[in-house]
C-alpha cells in the first residue's frame, strides 16, 4: 500500500524556502559592499545569478545551469552561485555535481552561510544520509547572523522523522513552532509525527490549524486530518473531512486512497 511520504508534507512550504533562500546567500568574497564598489563584469554576473534563479524556480534546469555556469566564468569561488549550482544539479540528479558544488560552496563561504549549510543539509537527507544532514543543519542553527532558523528547524525535523528518530523530531518541530507558528507547513509536519506517535488530540490540535484556513487546506492536511479521526474513532468527522477532500481534491492520490479505504499507512 502506497504511503504519503515526508517529501509531499514538505513540499506545503519548504521547497519554496530552498529555492529562495539563494537569493539570500551572501558570497564571502565581498567586504562591506556600495554600488560604486561594483564593476561592470560584476553587475553582469549578478543579473544573470537572478536570472539563474529565475528560470531554476519555473523548473527550467538547463537554462539556469547555463546562466549560472557564466556566472562562475567571472566569479569561480561564488558561494552564491555554487550553492545554486548544487541546486539545479540535485535537481537534475546529476549528484556527484551537486555534493562537489555544495561542498564548495561551504568552503568559499568558510561554513558562515546559513543558506548554504541549510540546502547541503537538506540535499544530504534527500540522499538518506541523515548524519551529515543534521550536522549541516545545526551548523547553520548556530550562526549569530542566521535569520531563518525556524525553516531550518522545519527541515531538521522532517529529517528526524525520515530516519524514523519522531521523538527527536517531535522536539525539533516544536521548536520551529514556537517560531513560526502560523506556518502551515510546520504545523502539518509537526501534525503527522504526533499522528505517527500516537497523540491523536496534540496531531488534531496542529492539522486544524492548517484546515482552518481555505488557502492552506489541501489534499495532504484532509488526510491526515481524517486518518488522525479514524484511528481516535470520531467516525463522523472522519467522514466530513472525507467528503471535503473527495468535493475539493477528487483527482487526488489521497483521495483515491480514501475510496479505497486505505488508511493505515503508519
């Protein structure tokens, strides 16, 4: 029986988080910086790392890897682009390329970029390897200047639950709630560990919080609601919640599931 994996409840908000924290990358090859101090190669190479950017976030991967490929020509020890590089290289799973950019990218950066050390984290767990995952994701947590712990935390704690570590991931979430707690995606993640732990009143407190509003509600948030009323036995909120997802989201993969009556898939 097919399951709903960890990448489908992160993908609520924290892919969105990695591709845009590339923008936020700060190369270390630049003291305090004006516009005078910009030549003209330099604002070249920049127009096109937004440019790489771009066309990586609309999925156009060769494109991005060309305009990021000049971008290196001129600047070869960018962590920015070396990071976005690794990005667009993970994404196309060309992964030997993608762990030798990432690891430069933390060495051009001297371990000081939190977007960085994130993406590489984050890259590590995708490929299962949830030691050094963890350990690029507490580097980045203990910046002084690292400005968005709580999707690091969310990220750290799906990882957690990936390597089947819920307690310590529970703890980790709960942290990145205590952050960011409007966030839907931490709520929804924070949600099915509890669901898979069995604290069904604490999984139902999170995944309402995500149905309670129309623009965060989606097929993933009514499935986990409706298996977490399923197994506390509220058989008619169970079906509620089935009827919205069947109404809203009939094409779903969770919604076939919920036909099927396939519900135990922890």
């Amino acid at each position: 029986m097919r399951d709903i994996t960890w990448d489908r409840l992160w993908q609520l908000g924290g892919v969105v988080a990695v591709v845009m924290s590339v923008v936020g990358c700060t190369s270390t090859n630049s003291d305090v910086r004006t516009a005078s101090d910009e030549t003209s190669m330099d604002r070249r190479a920049n127009v096109r790392l937004e440019l790489a950017t771009a066309y990586f976030s609309r999925g156009q991967h060769t494109v991005a890897l060309d305009e990021v490929k000049q971008v290196l020509v001129a600047r070869p020890d960018d962590a920015v682009a070396l990071n976005l590089r690794g990005l667009i290289y993970a994404a196309m799973e060309e992964h030997g390329l993608a762990e030798e950019s990432f690891a430069r990218a933390v060495s051009m950066s001297s371990g000081q970029n939190g977007d960085v050390l994130h993406n590489y984290g984050w890259y590590l767990c995708q490929r299962g390897r949830f030691s050094d995952a963890q350990a690029r994701f507490e580097q980045a947590v203990m910046l002084p200047s690292y400005r968005t712990v709580a999707r690091t935390r969310l990220a750290q704690g799906v990882c957690l639950a990936r390597d089947g570590r819920l307690l310590e991931a529970e703890g980790t979430l709960h942290k990145a709630f205590e952050m960011d707690p409007g966030n839907p995606s931490v709520n929804l993640n924070l949600a099915e560990v509890l669901y898979r732990r069995g604290d069904y009143d604490r999984a139902r407190f999170y995944v309402r919080r995500v149905n309670a509003v129309e623009e965060t509600t989606n097929a993933q948030s009514l499935w986990l609601a409706i298996r977490i009323e399923r197994r506390a036995q509220q058989f008619t909120q169970m079906r509620q919640f089935g009827r919205k997802l069947a109404t809203q989201f009939a094409t779903s993969p969770e919604a076939q599931l919920y036909e099927k009556g396939q519900f135990d898939d922890r």
